[in-house]
C-alpha cells in the first residue's frame, strides 16, 4: 500500500493509507504536524493512531491544538517520561541517563551543543555511573588526564562544570541525592584571562579578504560583524533586524531578562559606517535573526567549523579564537589609535571597567602617536618662525 501523504482539511494533520483486511478499504494512519513555541520552536512530526482505532482528522486536530499548547505531552516526551518513572521505580539515575533528561528540560540552552559534544568526547566514561558514585578521585583523573593530554585549562575546566551541573541538576530534580563535599570536590585548573588577542594589520587585511570570498557566505559576514563591531559570540547569534535602530544608529543589544543575553540590561552600541555596508549586504533573509541558523529561519547555534575554516584561508594564527579574538581585535586597535579607554568599554559593553583595563598598556602607542604629531607641529611652526625672521 501506497506511504504516500494525504493532506486532510484540518491544518497539520495528515494521513497515509495502510493495507487493511478489506483492500477497497484501506486504514489510515494519522499523522500531525507543529511546532512549539512558536516559529523558532523544532518542527514535529508524529503518529497519532488508526482510522480503526477511532481517530479522525477533527480528533487529530484537537490533539494538535494540545500539543501545540503544551497541553498535552508529544509522543516523545511521553516516552521519556515513561522511561523516567522506569528508572525512579530502579532507584538508579546514571550521569547518562540524568544529561538526558537535563536536555529534555532545556531544549533552547543556547550553550546545549557545545556541551553535547563535550560530554561525547570527554564525560563519556562517568555515563554508566551514578551520581553517587563518582569521587573525587574520579574528577581530579579526569582534570589531569586532560591537561597531561594539552587541553588548554579553560577546556579542562568547562568539562568539569559540566559534570557538576549534570549532578546539580539531579539532585535539584530529586534524581539521585545530595553530594556531600567531603566525598565529591571538584578543583578547577587555574586559568589566564588575561590573554588579548589583537591581529596585526597584514593579518587582518587577509581576514577581510578571506570572509568576503568565503565559500560560507554567513560565516564569513558574521567574522566582519564581529570584526566591525567588537559584539560578543552570543550576541551576534541573537541579533535580529528589530534591533537595529538604523534612524538614530544603534545596534540595541538585549538584556538577559528578555533573551539570555550576557548583561541584565539593554545596551547599544553605534552603527559604524562598515557596518551599515554589511547589513545592507546581508539583506532580507527572510528570518527575524540577521544570522539565522540551518533552517534559515530559527537562532544560529554553532558555526564553529565554517569561522575556524575562513581562520586558516586568512593564515591566522593558530591559537587565534575566530570571534572572540575579533573583539580584542576591535578593542586594541580601537586603544592603539587613541579611542579612550571609557569609550572603548561602552562599546564593548563591559559592566566592569577592569575588564578594559586589559587594554591599558596600549594607550602607550596612542600616546606617542599623540607626542609625535604634537612634536611636528611645533616643529614645524618654529621652522616657519624662522623663515619669516
């Protein structure tokens, strides 16, 4: 029998003909179609039941309605929450079973693929263990076996946040008990944050080329964006077009409270000449984010392996972190040519100012920069004073 879908009047809901006892009447599958949370949430796509089980297309669309609402739970979340009470009856919630369920409970974490990969590539041993069972001994193997391995400290120290968020999580949900500290410690690596990251001008003229000739479009404007504007990671994956104020020229950067931005206030910083030129370049894309992710519709959350290729087209270094190293470009090269150091902390929207004074022993090449086009002034005024006497 024919798998092909076959729309109903009812929005969302379709069926596809199953081979029944009688072949002049087939059985029909039900099917529906949503998203929740609105159009960034994930498209879903699930059975409902059988024509012969009593479902209609009216019953299928109601059960939509619910779906989409929250009203009622998607067949996979379901089953996980069948799986879940499976588990609770054992008495046994291993850290694998308990990252699981932290996924399922934030599904819009701007930070969960990135931590997926972490706990694939490094957590992967502690998934069969309980909570209870992991000692102190186990997480001071893990810290050295990384940093013994070359995995730089802030690495090594977001693996074992990680699996100490894993196992808060689980205490908080009640699925595995309480970690007394004597028996579970987790010594975090030292780390330098005081590294700056400035290109020199050879480097960032290859940069420009090399975005503007990516193969990756996106990725490529997203390099110039954040080289143009000094704008933080997370923040370029959240901007969208209504927050570009292109009358009075800002670009408005939303608090935390409205869209898990990093500051709990809105900020602005001006539109730039270069950047104006790249919006306009960009263009209606037909998505609400001025870089919007695979679907060409919803957030953008990774884009890792498309920057760190245009990285290495432009020769960059090594050790050059595609965009964060791009706002310390714009905050040094902004110092070095004599923008104050107050200015340079609004427009990185930094809450606090030693986090610019990072940039301070700058202000020296600015200085004599300054000194020099002083000393020829004057220099050249008393040559004129001389020639007139």
């Amino acid at each position: 029998m024919s798998q092909k879908r076959i729309s109903t009047a009812k929005p969302g809901v379709f069926y596809r003909e199953l081979e029944g006892d009688k072949p002049s009447k087939p059985i029909r599958m039900y099917y529906i179609r949503y998203r929740r949370g609105g159009r960034a949430g994930s498209l879903i796509e699930e059975p409902i039941g059988k024509s012969t089980e009593g479902i209609t297309p009216t019953i299928a669309a109601n059960i939509r309605a619910e779906r989409m609402t929250g009203k009622s739970p998607s067949n996979k979340e379901d089953r996980r929450q069948k799986e879940k009470e499976r588990l609770l009856a054992q008495g046994r919630w291993t850290i694998g079973r308990v990252w699981e369920e932290y996924k399922a409970n934030k599904p819009n974490f701007k930070g969960i693929v990135t931590d997926d990969n972490r706990f694939k590539n490094y957590l992967t041993p502690f998934a069969k263990l309980t909570p209870e069972e992991v000692t102190t001994q186990m997480v001071d193997s893990l810290r050295l076996r990384l940093l013994n391995s070359g995995k730089m400290a802030g690495t090594t120290k977001n693996v074992l946040e990680l699996l100490r968020r894993i196992i808060n999580f689980g205490v908080k949900k009640g699925l595995c008990s309480w970690q007394d500290p004597s028996r579970l410690h987790f010594e975090m690596p030292k780390l330098n944050n005081t590294k700056t990251e400035m290109l020199t001008e050879e480097e960032r003229k290859r940069l420009i080329v090399a975005a503007k000739g990516a193969v990756n479009r996106k990725a490529g404007q997203l390099m110039l964006m954040a080289y143009y504007t000094g704008m933080r990671r997370s923040e370029l994956f959240r901007l969208k077009w209504s927050h570009i104020d292109r009358e009075y020229g800002f670009i408005n950067i939303v608090g935390e409270n409205q869209e898990g931005a990093k500051s709990n206030r809105d900020e602005r910083i001006p539109l730039s000449q270069p950047v104006r030129d790249l919006l306009r370049e960009i263009g209606d894309n037909g998505s609400e984010y001025v870089f919007p992710g695979k679907d060409g519709l919803s957030r953008l959350t990774d884009i890792n392996k498309q920057v760190n290729a245009i990285k290495k087209q432009a020769g960059l270094p090594k050790d050059f972190r595609p965009l964060h190293g791009l706002r310390h470009t714009f905050a040094s090269v902004a110092v070095s040519n004599g923008v104050p150091l107050s200015h340079v902390q609004k427009l990185l929207t930094h809450k606090d100012p030693t986090l610019t004074q990072r940039y301070a022993h700058l202000e020296d090449r600015a200085l004599k920069n300054a000194a020099n086009i002083v000393g020829d002034l004057l220099h050249g005024a008393a040559i004129e004073d001389e020639t007139e006497s």
